[in-house]
C-alpha cells in the first residue's frame, strides 16, 4: 500500500502538534507555574504503583497533582521551608542523594562486579598486624620486621607465631575465621581474596598498619534460605502460659505426625507468617538480626527438616526447611552491590576516577607558583599544632581555578590548619605534608564544584531533588495541619465520633477455649468430657499422659471472623459441634457471648483519629482551592493527555 507524501507529513505535524514542549505550563497557583513535562514525569512514576483503574484517569491524576501543589504553596507561605529542623534534615537527603549521582560508571562497574564475586564466595583466614600511624612515611623498618614474622609463619606454622608475638597493643595476630566481602576493610579483603589456599600473603598496609594474611580456605557462600516457623512470644497475654512449655507441646504434636503448616496457623504468635503456615521470605547468610535463627536455618540440610525447639530474643521457635537455594545472580544483587560500593572504602577509588574526569571537563588548574609559595611558610611548628600564618599572608591569592571559579590561598590555608592534629609529633618533610594536602583538597574542590552545580546539569537529579524538597515540606505541613490537629483536638474528635458512631461497631464475639487434636476421636472424647461438666483443667491432665501431649488448649475472646475460628462457627453459648479447621479438629466451649455493638471510642480510637485526619484534610484543601487562584491551560492539558495515550 502506498502512502503519499501529503499524509506522512499531516501525520508528523499531528504528533509534533501532540508532544509537550520543555517551557509548557500545564498550570498556574497563584502566578507560578507548573512545568507539564513535571506532571507527566511524576504520573508515569506513580502509573505503576496505582491499583484502582480509576486512578489512571488523566483529569482525576490532574486534580490530586493540583492539590499536591497547592498544599507546597500553603508550606511555603507558612514559612516551613525556613525551619532550622527542615533545612537540616533536606540538606542531609541532598547529600546523600548526591553522592548516588556522583560516581564514575566505568569504575563502579568494575568494582561491583568484582564486590559480586567476592559476596558468593568466603575465604577463611588469620592475619598479623603491626600497628603505625596512617600519616607515617618512613616505614620499612616495620616492613622488613613483618617479612621476617611472614617467613616464621611458613616454617613454624600461624599458631606457634600467633602465641608468642600477640600483643594486643602495637601486634595483633587473629583468626578471622570465613568472610566475605564487604567484611574487611578494602585492601585488607583485596588482598585475602587474591592470596592463594595455604599460602601467605606478602606485607601489605592499610589505615592500622602493616599486615600479612594466612588463607587456610576458601568455599562459596551459603546462600539463600526459606523457613517456616512456628513462634510463641517471650511476651503472653495469658500469664498461665509458659512460653517454653507451649513451644515444646507443639513440637511433641509435631513428633507425633501433625502438619507443620497447620499447627503454625493455629498457634504461631507470628501472626505475619501464621495465616501463610509459618512461611518467611526467603533471607541470605547475615541478613537477620537474629544469629541464632539464622544459624539453625542453615543448619537444616533437607526439605522437611525440622529443628528441634530454641530460643531467640524474640521468643521460642520450630524452624521447618522449605528449600535452599544457591546465591542470587548479578542483575538481581546488582542495585543492592552499586550502592554498598559507595558506602564502602571503594567509594575513594570512584571518587579519585570521577575527579579526574571532571577536573577536565572543568579545566581544573592548579597554580604551581603558589604551591611553591606555600612549601615556604610552612614550618615545623605545624607538627606541634603551633603553625600560623603570618600577617602578610597572601590570602586572595588564587591556589587554583576550576569552571567560572577561582579558589583563594585562604581555602587551602584552612585545611592545612584544620588539619595539623593529624600531624601532631610526626616528622615528614613538609614539602611531603603540602603535596599531600594538596591532592586531597584538589580532589575535593572538583567534586564539590560539580555537586554545587549538579542540579543545573542532571536532570534526573534535579526532579528528585525537587520531589523530595517538596514532599517533606508537605509531611511536616500534613502534621502541623491534619494529623496533630486530629490528635489534640479531643473535643472535636469525640463529636466526630458521635457523628459516625455506626461506622465502629464490633462483630459477635465470645470468651471461650478451643480444644485442638489432630485426632477427631481424641476432641470427641473431649466434648463427651465437657458434657459431664468435666473442666478443661482435668481434661487435659486426663488426655495428655504418659508423655503423649493428645489435646492443645488456646483460651481467650474471640471475634467473628478470627483466623482460629472455623469459618462456620456459630457463636452460641455451650459446647459446639466438631469442627475440622486448619488440618486438625477442635471442640469450643463458649463461656459467654460478647454480641455485635458499637465500640467506644477508647476502643476504635485508632481508626477514629485516622478518618478524623481525613475529615479535616478533606475541608482544608478545599480553603486551599478558596485561598489560591489555579489556572489550568486546556491547550497544554490536551498535549499531555495525546502524549501520555501515545506512550
């Protein structure tokens, strides 16, 4: 089919027509404009995370993002943006946020990858450290002393060598045990990975000092695990209840062929995990707070193994291994990796490459005459923390220049001030302390150049940057004006109450125990028992016997609707039928019967005081539409809307 030429450009001028233009305000509050390119940026990031269909429609986005707008007008007006407390905590996102900006890619990549190989994989090892000063530069003696305990160490052996020259204080020699990476400090792990099994590495230094390592194995990292688990906390409701006896008579039903998952739905004080039959998200070697969990984890070897009852800080557990799996592939630990490299040590090796790359884009020079001049006002003072400049210092003189910017002899002379405590009692030549300084603060003036200028030239990170600065001036006026406001307000919030009253009600519910067997003959004979008006005191001293624990017990209120309850039960004082329920069959008796009725407010105040936040959100933004004149531009609006189907 031929199209003509007439069409293609009719076509091409339709969707020129369409697209939104860099300078397109889709609106106005009160004058200021609000860029179209922002509004379509933020609804394609939300698109994904709404549920509701509805929430997609364009003109209802539209509305939200203007209230969105009109709540930063009404901070700013209030002068929020001026807090002491909200510049502080702005400021420190920004610096953290910059830094996830400001990194050479070429060199993170290597050293991700490199950070991958070394996370699914552990090295065994001891080591020797003599300790000296970071700042010491005449140090062979030390490294010719740690040669001749290296040759030691192959010809006696690591322990001999250990005992005898361990200190503590200036020489330490450790066992390590299995690490991997991230564990050590950088060169120190550098150089454990590169040493081969058995052998023992050169001298090597790092910040504390001279090392030498002795590997004595290597193996891959343990990997992932999922678990289910049945838990009873340290901390009962029912005071009767012993935390150690309850978690060992479940695990005798256990021993006694009743379903894992069914008995954790039924007693498991987890309640995140319970209704799932105890099953948790699979977790990697040093990911939970709790060694000791971790460590029994691991230790199961099959699917269907179960551990045997233990104690964490969280209460009493069974541990039952659903499957392990070997370490997650690179692209699925890539982001987490990128950012542990810029926490990590490895960030100076980013941070030198990057500045390097920017100290030519921004023709970064430095003035030799000056760094001479420097090197000759320097004196020995400056090891005594004693150094000052004289008078005729030349302050305005210019160290170097980077960009449209010149930095002053003062800057310079400011961190070599600051910095003298590091020197104290050294003897290096000063020429050394000056060349030094000057490396570092070179570097520093580069990368603080690029970041003060980083929201002018990266556009993603001036979006994100306003998104926050934005975001958390709305959090502290959504506290000032909505949610404080409902919480102090107890006269108004009690008349709210009054006002919905219907809205907090509680379903039937009952003071009962439940009595539970995966045996049906066993909560037969049970109910016969109850029937006599046998209590449940003796029942269960009757059923359970000769170690056999036959019958559980769970007493307390329940409401309609309770995961332990069968969802045919019928609240109705007495002894009920047998129920089976959760793979086990169980006998209620209702002592008394708590029937539907409205909450108190004590009671509901939790849901009162969130509805009463949104009651009084819901008025104020409409005196904000009253306060603040918008102006929406239907031509722009309409661009967007082409530009957003068309996407």
């Amino acid at each position: 089919m031929k199209v003509s030429i007439t069409a293609i450009l009719f076509f091409m001028t339709c969707f020129s027509q369409a697209q939104v233009k860099n300078n397109d305000v889709i609106f106005t509050v009160d004058g200021d404009p609000v860029m179209a390119s922002e509004f379509i940026r933020v609804y394609n990031k939300n698109l994904d995370l709404v549920q509701d269909e509805s929430q997609k429609d364009v003109d209802a986005y539209l509305d939200l993002f203007i209230n969105y707008q009109l709540k930063v007008k009404e901070a700013r007006r209030l002068g929020l943006d001026k807090d002491s407390k909200y510049i502080k905590e702005f400021n420190n996102y920004k610096n953290q946020l910059t830094k996830n900006f400001m990194a050479d890619s070429k060199v993170t990549d290597a050293l991700v990858k490199e950070a991958y190989e070394r996370t699914i994989n552990d090295v065994k090892a001891s080591h020797i450290l003599i300790r000296i000063d970071e700042n010491e530069t005449d140090t062979l003696v030390v490294y010719n002393r740690m040669l001749k305990l290296r040759q030691r160490v192959i010809n006696e052996g690591y322990e001999a060598v250990q005992k005898e020259v361990h200190n503590g204080q200036t020489i330490f020699a450790e066992d390590l045990g299995y690490f991997g990476g991230f564990k050590m400090v950088y060169p120190f792990e550098t150089v454990a990975f590169e040493t081969p099994v058995g052998e023992v590495s050169m001298p090597f230094r790092t910040r504390f000092g001279y090392h030498i390592v002795k590997v004595f194995d290597k193996r891959k990292a343990l990997g992932e695990v999922t678990v289910a688990h049945i838990m009873v906390s340290q901390n009962q409701k029912d005071s009767t209840t012993n935390p150690e006896n309850r978690i060992k008579q479940i695990y005798q039903k256990i021993q006694q062929g009743e379903k894992f998952q069914s008995l954790a739905k039924q007693f498991s004080d987890d309640k995140s995990s319970s209704s799932k039959g105890g099953e948790l998200a699979l977790f990697t070697g040093g990911q939970l707070s709790s060694k000791v969990f971790e460590d029994v984890a691991f230790s199961l070897e099959n699917s269907g193994d179960i551990s045997q009852p233990f104690q964490s800080d969280y209460g009493w557990h069974i541990i039952k291994l659903i499957r392990k799996k070997g370490l997650r592939p690179f692209e699925e630990m890539k982001v987490e990796l990128q950012n542990k490299v810029k926490r990590d040590s490895r960030s100076k090796l980013i941070n030198s490459a990057l500045a390097k790359q920017l100290a030519s884009k921004y023709t970064a020079k430095v003035n030799k005459d000056t760094v001479a001049y420097f090197k000759t006002i320097m004196s020995d003072a400056y090891f005594n923390q004693a150094w000052k400049v004289t008078e005729d210092f030349n302050s305005d003189g210019i160290i170097m220049t980077l960009g449209n910017r010149s930095v002053r002899n003062k800057e310079f002379m400011m961190q070599l001030m600051k910095n003298q405590r590091n020197y104290f009692k050294k003897n290096l030549p000063l020429d050394v302390v000056v060349d030094k300084e000057l490396d570092i603060f070179f570097e520093t003036q580069v990368l603080k150049y690029h970041e003060d200028n980083l929201e002018f030239e990266n556009e993603d990170f001036a979006f994100v940057l306003k998104e926050y600065r934005d975001g958390l001036l709305l959090f502290d006026l959504m506290e000032k004006e909505v949610w404080n406001a409902a919480t102090k307000d107890t006269l108004g919030l009690e008349s709210f109450y009054k006002n919905n009253k219907d809205k907090y009600v509680w379903q039937d519910r009952a003071d009962m125990v439940i009595m539970s067997s995966a045996s049906k003959t066993n909560v037969e004979k049970v109910k016969q028992s109850f029937e006599k008006g046998i209590s449940v005191e003796d029942i269960m001293s009757t059923m359970n016997i000769k170690g056999e624990l036959n019958i559980i017990s769970t007493a307390g209120i329940f409401e309609q609707g309770h995961p332990s309850l069968p969802e045919n039960f019928k609240f109705k004082e007495g002894i009920s039928q047998i129920y089976n329920h959760n793979d086990a069959f169980h006998v209620i008796i209702v002592k008394s019967l708590l029937p539907a009725g409205f909450k108190t407010l004590e009671e509901a105040r939790g849901k009162v005081v969130s509805d009463y936040q949104n009651f009084i959100e819901e008025n104020w933004v409409i005196k904000l539409n009253e306060r603040y004149d918008v102006k929406v531009d239907p031509t722009v609006l309409n661009r967007v809307k082409k530009q957003i189907q068309n996407n």
